[in-house]
C-alpha cells in the first residue's frame, strides 16, 4: 500500500508530505482548491508524462517520492529482485522518485537507481490503480467493454499467449509482404531476366577478351599505314649511307681510349654501348613484326562482327562494354534471389499455419474463459446496481466471435455491454439507452466490482460519485467503505455521503500571498473533519443545523466502522 507522497515544487505545492493509512481515506475541497494535484504528482512518479508547467513557478525543477510498502506483494518483490531494483535496507520498502525540470525532462529512481519511464509505468500499475472521474464515458466506447471484462476475469496468462502468438504472426506477414512486393516485380520481370541472362552467356565475354578484341581491330584496320611506318623506321637513309648503329659505333671508338682519363667518359660510353643493343633489338622487334603480320580481311570482318555484337548488347543493357559481365552476374544474382525469395516465403507461410493453429487452441481457451467471467461479472454488477437504487436495470454482457485471417490480438471475441433500464425493454447498446446520471451508477457497479477483484493494494477513485446524489450517494459511500476492508482506498470526492464514510480525511485548500499561491493539504481531526461535512453539505454559510447534521453523519460512521 501506499504508505508516504513527499511533493516539493509541484505546481502549486512548495513542500508537502502526507502519511497515508489502511482504509478508506477521503479528500474534498474547494473547486478550483487543487484535488486533483495529489493525483498528478503520484502519476507523475507512478510514470505519466510530464510537462514544464508542473515545475512550480520560481523553483529549479519538482521532485515527488511516494514510499510503498510490499508485504503483501510477493509478485513485485521478485521483479523488483529480478531486475535489481530492491531496497537493500527493507525488502518489504519501495521508494519511486521523480525529479522534473523546467524543460519538462526528468529522470526517474527505483529505490535510488536511475529507471526510464517504462519501468516506473511497469511497477506503477502493479502498486496502484486509478479510477478516474470520466470512467462512465469510456463505457460508451465498445473498446472498453472487453477491457473491463478482462480486468474482472484475471486470466492475464492465456491473454498475453494470444497477444504474443498474434504479434509474431503480425511480424511474420510484415515480412511476407516485403518478400511479395519484392516478388511481384521479379514476377514481371522474370521473362526479360531469361532473355537478357540467355543472350550473354550466347555472348560468352571472356574477362580479357574485349580488350585484345579492340587492341588487334586497330591494328587490322590501320594495318597499311602500320606497315608504312614499320618500313619507314627500319629504312636506312641511301643517300647519306648512315646507320644509327655506325654512329654510334664510331663514338665509342673515339671515346673508348680516355674512358679511364674521366668518370663521365665512362660513363657516356657505357650509355652509347647500351643505346646500340637498344636499337638493334628495337629493330630485331619490328622486322619479326613485319615477318609475322598477315593482312587477312577475313579476319579483320570477324574482329569488326565480333565487336559490334559485344557493342550493341552493352547498348541494350545502358551499360559500358567492359560492365558486361558484372551484368551477367547481377542478372544471375537477381534470379537466385528471387529463387531464394520464394524459399523463404513458403517457410514463412509454414510458420504462420503453426501459429494459427496454437492462436485458435488458445482464443478458444480464452473465449471461453470469457464467456464464464461474463456471466459472474453481470451478476456481480446486477447486485450492486440494486443497492444503487437500479433494481429494475438488466445489465448483459454480449460476446460475438469475430473471425478473420489476421489473428486479432485480443482474441476472436467482440464484447458489448448491453442495458435494459426498464422491464420488458429488451437490452440495448449504452448510447441508446443510458442517461448522464444511470451511466454514472453503471460505471460506479462496474468498478467497484472490478476493483474488488483488482491485486493492486492501493485503489484510487477520482470522483466517480458525479452525477450520483441523496440516499444513492450515501449508499455509495457504503459501497466504497467495504471495499476499503480489504485495501487501501483514496477517494476524490465531493459528496459528503461518500466524504463522511471513511477512516480518514484529508482537507485541500488553496491560499494566495501577494502574487504566490500554494495549495494545502492537511488530515481532519474530528472536529475539522465535521466542518469540512458540514461545508460540503450546505456551502460557505453554516448553520448549527448543518453543522449538527454533519456531526451526525460522522458520528454515524463512525459508529459502522467500529
């Protein structure tokens, strides 16, 4: 249960800290006096979001502390074990802590070690559990009806089966369509993949092959101005008799005797010596190259045929010829791929008929399941409707099936809460029957049959008395005091029926000095508390009859509580 709040700079709070016990505990006050801040700053440690406005107005940042107490809790000591979050000086202790800055970022604490707002959230709803003053309106959305069956029915293991079997079926079929789309162009190309993957391996490109292709073709097709310039170079001029080599020759014989009179005559020689063999093999290199080069036509038309085929496929595919072959192998990649796609599809189908198969043995558990708690849980609220002066109101639940190929996560079942308010009127959908003030006394049923199942030690209502007067509201109050016996229950409320049935009570105000405002909250004594009854009942003028009556209501109370 919830045992200490420690608020500083929340909103309106400067400091506040409140000791809370068993029991039912009352909170009323002014409008506009700041209930509902109580509210926020437990959400905000329990994990709710928060914003820059909840920083109180001069402060550096808000920091909340709400201290659990887990006796009766074994579930969350082990995750708090688990998770290595205990309280090492008092197991059965757990300290949230929140701490806000005026940018609205924060950071949140289990038992002093930093958590992210998941966490808080995870342990929040295992500690507390928060029924708010707009409960009624949800009821007119067909979403909340399976979840407050499921709430009643705590069967939490088969559900999260479903869900989990529904969502790795969900992610299965995300990769199948991915798979699909990418198939369905394969599809449509896979005719043109053949075609393109047959001409090139018709082709058959050697890796080397287009150059010494396009080396020779120039060679072929320039082959008369080749052999000009070969001849030309081997030519020696007749009308000067010269040869390179003879030159050459003549300037080592000049130069040979002095080699050893200077290290760069020596040096010249060995240079002039290693020019001649140069030259006689260039020579030697171009006169095999007339001996061997053929003039043969023939050859040169295959060379030109050849080169236009490899040219004018490279055209077809955009690409560079020498890119040929890298084309060759992305087409025959793309082939294997989609080979491999269709592989991998069929296994994924595979996959999902076994989770369909393990979904509809669970939905149908669990429907079932449902189908039991629908029956317990109309009759449950059937009771408190009549103590809530409804006795002629029929409340069914109704469950349809819900069949498809998608797996829903909920199960196969559509739940409705259906309402009869007078008798012989068949049950109808809640927007077609229900009045402001009969949803107000449904939802109140509803939850606290709900809550009187809920493993959460600590419930809060927030005003869910509204709409709800006269003996109905005192009988309200009676309804949320014996759910009180058997867990700690903090009510928001601003009936004095309801305010006047519990153990305790606590008082907010709000008071402004110049232009600060803070918001108080303080526990009754008797006497206060018989005040504060007082007010609710006859407003900001008390008579001694007011003040009478409220005394009596209390000391009523008191009387049943002991």
């Amino acid at each position: 249960m919830l045992q200490q709040l420690t608020v500083h700079n929340y909103t309106l709070v400067e400091q506040l800290q409140l000791d809370f016990r068993e029991g039912m505990t009352a909170i009323s006050g002014e409008t506009g006096a700041g209930k509902s801040i109580l509210l926020g700053a437990l959400g905000l440690v329990l994990g709710n979001r928060s914003e820059s406005g909840n920083v109180r107005s001069s402060a550096s940042c808000a920091d909340i502390h709400a201290v659990f107490e887990l006796a009766r809790l074994p579930v969350v000591k082990e995750y708090l074990a688990r998770e290595h979050l205990n309280n090492d000086e008092d197991n059965n202790t757990c300290i949230l802590r929140r701490v806000i800055n005026t940018d609205g970022r924060s950071r949140g604490y289990i038992n002093g070690r930093p958590v992210n707002m998941g966490s808080l959230r995870q342990l929040g709803r295992q500690l507390v559990n928060i029924h708010g003053q707009h409960e009624h309106q949800h009821l007119l959305s067909r979403d909340s009806h399976q979840q407050l069956l499921d709430a009643y029915g705590n069967y939490q293991t088969i559900l999260q089966e479903v869900m989990q079997l529904s969502d790795r079926w969900q992610q299965l079929e995300q990769q199948a369509h991915k798979l699909q789309q990418g198939e369905a162009l394969s599809i449509a190309e896979q005719q043109l993949l053949r075609y393109q993957i047959d001409e090139l391996k018709q082709l058959a490109l050697e890796p080397s092959e287009l150059t010494q292709l396009e080396q020779e073709h120039k060679q072929r097709a320039n082959a008369d101005q080749l052999i000009q310039a070969v001849y030309s170079a081997l030519a020696v001029d007749q009308d000067n008799a010269v040869d390179p080599r003879q030159q050459l020759q003549h300037w080592i014989q000049a130069l040979d005797p002095f080699v050893d009179h200077s290290p760069k005559i020596s040096a010249a020689v060995d240079m002039i010596n290693s020019a001649c063999i140069q030259i006689e093999e260039s020579q030697h290199e171009l006169q095999q190259f007339i001996d061997s080069f053929e003039q043969d036509p023939q050859r040169l038309h295959w060379l030109e045929q050849r080169l236009d085929q490899i040219y004018t496929i490279a055209r077809k595919h955009r690409l560079a010829p020498e890119l040929l072959l890298k084309q060759l192998a992305s087409l025959q990649a793309q082939v294997q791929d989609n080979r491999h796609r269709q592989e991998k599809i069929e296994r994924i189908r595979m996959q999902q008929q076994n989770i369909t198969e393990a979904y509809n043995k669970v939905a149908t558990e669990l429907s079932r399941q449902r189908r039991q708690t629908a029956c317990r849980l109309q009759q449950a609220v059937r009771e408190q409707l009549c103590q809530l002066d409804m006795s002629q109101c029929k409340l069914e639940l109704s469950l349809s099936q819900q069949h498809n190929n998608r797996l829903p996560p909920q199960g196969w079942d559509n739940v409705e809460i259906l309402i009869s308010t007078n008798p012989g009127q068949p049950p109808q959908p809640l927007t077609k029957i229900a009045s402001g003030g009969e949803l107000s006394r449904i939802s109140l049923a509803i939850q606290v049959v709900i809550a009187q199942t809920s493993v959460n030690p600590t419930l809060i209502f927030d005003e869910v008395d509204v709409g709800i007067g006269g003996a109905t509201a005192e009988i309200v109050g009676r309804l949320l005091a014996k759910l009180s016996h058997s867990c700690q229950l903090l009510c928001i409320t601003h009936l004095p029926q309801v305010a006047s049935q519990a153990r305790q009570h606590l008082q907010v105000c709000k008071t402004s000095q110049g232009k600060m405002t803070r918001t108080h909250i303080k526990y009754l004594s008797h006497d206060q508390r018989i005040m504060e009854i007082a007010r609710m009942l006859g407003g900001i003028t008390l008579t001694e009859q007011t003040i009478a009556h409220a005394r009596e209501m209390v000391g009523l109370d008191c009387r049943l509580h002991s």
